[in-house]
C-alpha cells in the first residue's frame, strides 16, 4: 500500500470547518483513499473512502485531487466530540493482503470552544 | 443497526493467566479481524476469518494466541500465559467480505491489561 503524509496536529473552532490534508502521491490506479479516526479510548470509526471522485456522506466530504496524489477531508462544522486522531490510508480494492489495515501517525485535531 | 461489539471492555489479568477476548460482529458480515493497538501506536494485524477458508493467522505473535470463529457470527480471541506485554487493546473488525477491499467496521475494543 502506498504511504500517506499528514500534519501531526491540527486545531480548528467549533462550529467552523476542519480541513485534514493527506499526501499519497505514490497512489497506485487501484487504490482507494480511506478516512479513518479514533477518537480517545475507543476504536477506530470510519469515516469515508473514495477513488477519484469527490464523495459526501452524513459525516464528512472528501475532496481529492485530480491527479490523485493528495486529498481533503473536510467536517462541514466541526464539534467538540470531532476531537480526535484522524487517519489517512490508502488501500488497494483487490488482491495480496489488502485487508491487513495499518494506520499512520494521523492528524490529531483539537476542536477548541 | 448494531455495531461489531466486544467483550469484556476492560479486563484486568496477573502474568501468567489465560483470557479470553470475544467479538461479536455485525450481522451479515463474512469477514472479521483482530488487530491489536499498543499505548500510543499504531494497529497490529493479528488474524483475518473468511467464511470457510482457511484464516490467515500470520499476526500472531506467538503461539500463546489463538482465535476461533464459529461459522460466520462470534469470534473468541484467547492469550495463554499472558505476560506483561501482552496488554494493549485489542480490536475487533468485520467486513461484507475482504476480497474486494471492503470497509472493515471496528468495535470499541477490550483494553487488557496483564499485571
């Protein structure tokens, strides 16, 4: 699986939108960009996923570049309880040992009141 | 719906005890996994159920860990001997199935710990 880059930490006000930056600029065709966070002492949450095209759900948005080789996950307004350690990974959809999930460092974002 | 959900949440064990971790997940789904997290750092693959395949068992770290899965509903994950640095917390995962990637959903954990 390709490797992803992200800010250790990041800090954002309540109500207003957080955006998470990842670099994957190794990203194979087949490989999916995956959102994961964890918030304190519980497991890890999905968020969101996407190929190549931007995606939305009840949670997040996920904007990624047309090239491939960055991506954005954007909390449209942020809460307290988005405080968290936020995952970006990269995984291939098909073959070897792609379920063998493995998270980064991540981007510990603080929302502040 | 109901998540993956595990038991117990906590459990507090001495050196040298048997435990045993249960996970039960989400209805309809083929695949689970176990992963463990140390304090502070990142997963650890430990095992992978498939329906009727063979599970992929190359995670673990010794062969004081075991896991079972019966059919496609609960999975026991069982430390022998555990040693102090057995304590982490360990995951539990479940997929629709693993061959196409799909999104693995993650219950709350049991956080062990092995005095």
């Amino acid at each position: 699986d390709a490797k992803t880059t992200q800010p250790p930490s990041m800090d954002c006000a309540e109500g207003r939108a957080a955006n998470l930056p990842c670099n994957h600029s190794t990203i194979s065709g087949n490989e999916y960009v995956y959102w994961y966070r964890q918030i304190h002492s519980q497991g890890p949450q999905y968020i969101i996923h996407g190929l190549k095209n931007n995606e939305t759900n009840e949670m997040a948005s996920l904007i990624i570049t047309e090239d491939r080789k960055s991506s954005t996950l954007i909390l449209p307004h942020a809460t307290l309880r988005d405080t968290a350690v936020y995952y970006c990974i990269v995984r291939a959809n098909s073959g070897g040992s792609n379920y063998k999930l493995t998270f980064g460092k991540g981007t510990l974002l603080t929302v502040n009141p | 719906g109901a998540g993956v959900s595990q038991s117990p949440s906590n459990k507090v064990t001495e050196k040298g005890k048997d435990v045993e971790l249960r996970c039960d997940p989400i209805s309809g789904h083929t695949a689970l996994y176990w992963y463990r997290q140390r304090l502070g750092q990142g997963l650890e693959f430990l095992i992978y159920f498939q329906g009727n395949s063979a599970p992929d068992k190359s995670g673990l770290p010794s062969d004081r860990f075991s896991a079972e899965r019966t059919g496609e509903s609960v999975s026991t994950l069982t430390i022998q001997r555990t040693q102090q640095e057995d304590s982490a917390v360990y995951l539990c995962a479940s997929s629709l199935e693993s061959s196409g990637g799909e999104t693995q959903y993650f219950g709350p954990g049991t956080r062990l710990l092995v005095l």
